[in-house]
C-alpha cells in the first residue's frame, strides 16, 4: 500500500509538471494544488482505513511489546556524574625519623589522637638485633677495661694496652648511644609528660581545682590530668625508669618537678627508691659520686616529706594521731581495727574474710590476706616469682620490679587499680629482651 501511495503521488507530481507546462495561470495553478491536496488527503484516510483492517485480519505480524505504568505524583532524583579529585581543609603527614616496616597501626580511621598518642610502630628487629650483639662486646670490653685500669694503677702492663681498652669501651658506648636513639625513633609519638606539664602549670598559676590530686582544700598537690593519686605514683616511676634508659635528661628533669608537684608521699618514696637503686646499681658511676647523689636524693626527699607533713591537714593528724598515721595516712590504724575484728568465726586463714565487713587497707600484702587468706597470698607470690623469672633479667628491670612492689606494699594500688599494673607489665617488656635471654 506504502509503494500505492508513491505512485500515486509521483503521477500526481508529474501531472502538476505537465499542467504547469501547459498553463502557466497562476489561479489555475492553485486550483490545481488545492484540489491534489484533497485527493492526498482522502487517499491517506483509505490508505490507514486499509492498513488497519489489514492488522486486525493478519495474525502472523510481530507486534511491538509495550509496558504500561500508572502516572503517580512523585519527587523526581536528578543525578550527574563527574570526575574529581576530593582534599581534606586539614591534613597532616606522619613520617618516622626512621625508614622501615609499618608493624603496627594503632588508631583507626577517623579516630581522634591526642598529643603524647603512640599512634604506629615500625619493624626494629634489625635493630634489636644489633643492640644485643652490641651489648655482649660492650660486656666483655668494659671487664677489659676494668682489668686493665686495676692493672695499670698497679704499674702492670703497657700503656698502649690500657689506652686500647678504653678507647674500644668508649666506641662501643657510643654505637649503643647510636642504635639506641634510632630504636626511638621507630616510633610515631608525642610526650604525655609535656602536656601533663602543661596541665599542672595552669592548675598552679591559675588554681584550677580539677588538676590538683585532692579536691579539698588545705593541701598543695597537682596531678593535672591523671585523675587518680592511687595511680599517679606507679605513673612516675614508669615513666622515670624510661627516661633514664634512654638517658634523656631533660624529660627526667621535666619528671622530677612533676613529682615534687604532686603532693604525694607515695610518689617521693617511690622516686627516692627507684633513683637510689638505679644509682646504686650502675657500674659506670664512681663511689663518690654514688655517695654524692645519694645524699641529695635523702635531702630532697627529707625536705619534701617534712614540707608535706607541715601543712594545715597534716599538722592535726600529728596533733590528733601521731607520726605514723600522717606518713601511712591511717593505713596503720585501719590494720589494726581490722585485725582486731578478725575472729575463727568471721576469718578463715585459708581463704581470708567469710563475714566481716572487708575494707580494703591499700597494703598490698595485707589486703591479699584479708581478702584471699594464706591461698591467695601463695598465688600472689608464685606470681611474681614466674614474672621475675621470665622478663625480669637486667639490673634496671630488677630496681624497678623491685620498686614497683615495695610501693605496693605501702600503697596497695598496684592490683587495685589494673591499669598500674598494666603499665608495670609494659615497661618490663619493653626492657626486655627475649633473644638475650634465650
């Protein structure tokens, strides 16, 4: 019907050509066009009045698959794709003064760190490795030099032997000085003690109540932003054993006026304790020099504790209770009304308190007993006794291990508060070293 339709319309074309040839009237003309236009028309009406009979009676033609949905009013999302490239307002680049392997990322995405965070540790196996072989050759040439400057006092030996001792003693030194700063420096960190610093110094000059360690008044004592005193002394001695392995003076200083600022008897009888020890314990220093440090840690420690004992709150425990309950802060009292309680009807000596009224006394061997009896106080000593033996090794370690319990003797916090006795786990291990002990 389609290939109808053109003919028709060619011959209608070639029709008007040949009309117009024949009379070039123009009202003829339209005349002409006119009435073509209305026989196109009816034949384009016959034509679709033809092709739909067609379809209904044609059962074999393909029709066009069409889907229908219901018109609903709706919000209409209009989406653009494009390319770009996203930068944070805020970023900052971590680097390690030192190359190597990421061991460890320690904070997650989007987390918030603070300054003093360890926020990742790199492989320092290499390292370690060296240290230890390091600390062997220092052993053997620091006996040497020893043995050859008793010698050389005594006019035996040559010079020049003597000479090579020290200078091979002092090499070693310094290469441990060397690998020891760049084991530190496989970390990503930031000094807590700095902003603890920073802390105390605004609670002293501006009296900001919640950076001191007590929060009542008449006792001069600032923690800054440890909360707790129970922990604050086993914070320091921590910290105070690091500082002084990695010999950094500054931040040992910076430790020390923390501690004085503390307020806190616990905290003078530990550092007293840990830098008597750690003074006493090192080959390095002289007798005299020994005596000398000695004497100034007991005057300092001396003009602190009587500092303390001075103060308004101290004084009428003096008055009202005496010497002994001011420095145990009625640690001793509470023992003894405790023990005076105790009874085979409220006590069992084997496994501590049945029916009294439990306090704790904050002595660490003593609350052990009262609460666990004989059992426990066996299990608290295997305990350390298989600590000792398996991290604590080295002449640091043991001064501070033995540090550690000597204040918890006196203080009680040690397994009270387990966050202490995390951190004392932590520093032994860090000082600890598995390949030396093998």
């Amino acid at each position: 019907m389609k290939n109808i339709l053109l003919l028709v319309t060619a011959a209608l074309v070639l029709s008007c050509n040949t009309s117009v040839k024949e009379s070039q009237s123009l009202t003829e003309l339209k005349t002409k066009k006119a009435a073509l236009i209305t026989k196109i028309d009816r034949f384009s009406k016959e034509l679709k009045a033809i092709e739909s009979a067609i379809s209904e009676l044609d059962t074999l033609q393909k029709l066009m698959t069409v889907t229908s949905i219901k018109a609903e009013v709706k919000g209409f999302n209009h989406y653009i794709e494009v390319q770009g490239t996203v930068k944070a307002d805020q970023t900052i680049e971590l680097h390690a003064e030192m190359g190597g392997t990421v061991t460890a990322i320690l904070v997650k995405e989007g987390q918030n760190v603070l300054k003093g965070q360890l926020l990742a540790t790199l492989d320092s196996g290499v390292i370690d490795s060296s240290v230890l072989q390091l600390e062997t050759q220092l052993a053997l040439a620091t006996t040497t030099y020893e043995r050859q400057s008793r010698l050389w006092e005594q006019n035996i030996g040559s010079e020049i032997q003597y000479l090579q001792s020290k200078a091979q003693k002092e090499s070693l030194e310094n290469n441990m000085k060397s690998l020891k700063a760049q084991a530190r420096k496989m970390k990503i960190t930031a000094p807590l003690i700095i902003i603890n610093a920073f802390l105390i110094l605004i609670g002293v000059l501006f009296e900001v109540k919640v950076f001191q360690t007590y929060k009542f008044d008449g006792r001069f004592a600032y923690n800054g932003l440890i909360l707790s005193q129970g922990f604050t002394p086993f914070l320091y001695l921590c910290a105070t054993t690091i500082f002084w392995v990695y010999k950094d003076k500054k931040m040992l200083l910076l430790l020390l006026t923390l501690c004085c600022l503390s307020g806190l008897k616990g905290v003078y009888f530990g550092e007293f304790l840990l830098l008597g020890l750690l003074v006493l314990s090192n080959k390095e220093f002289k007798k005299r020099f020994k005596i000398i440090i000695l004497l100034r840690l007991l005057i300092i420690f001396t003009t602190l504790l009587v500092t303390l004992l001075l103060t308004p709150m101290f004084v009428n425990v003096l008055e009202s209770k005496g010497l002994t309950s001011a420095i145990f802060s009625y640690r001793t009292d509470n023992a003894l009304e405790i023990f005076n309680q105790i009874n085979e009807n409220n006590f069992n000596i084997l496994i501590g308190a049945l029916e009294t009224e439990v306090v704790r006394l904050e002595m660490q061997i003593f609350d052990v007993i009262l609460f666990f009896g004989a059992l426990g106080l066996v299990a608290y000593f295997l305990f350390l006794q298989l600590l000792y033996k398996k991290i604590v090794k080295d002449s640091v370690p043991k001064v501070f291990f033995a540090t550690i319990l000597a204040l918890s003797a006196l203080s009680g916090n040690l397994l009270y508060i387990p966050l202490s006795s995390l951190l004392m786990y932590l520093v032994l291990m860090s000082l600890h070293s598995p390949q030396k002990n093998e």
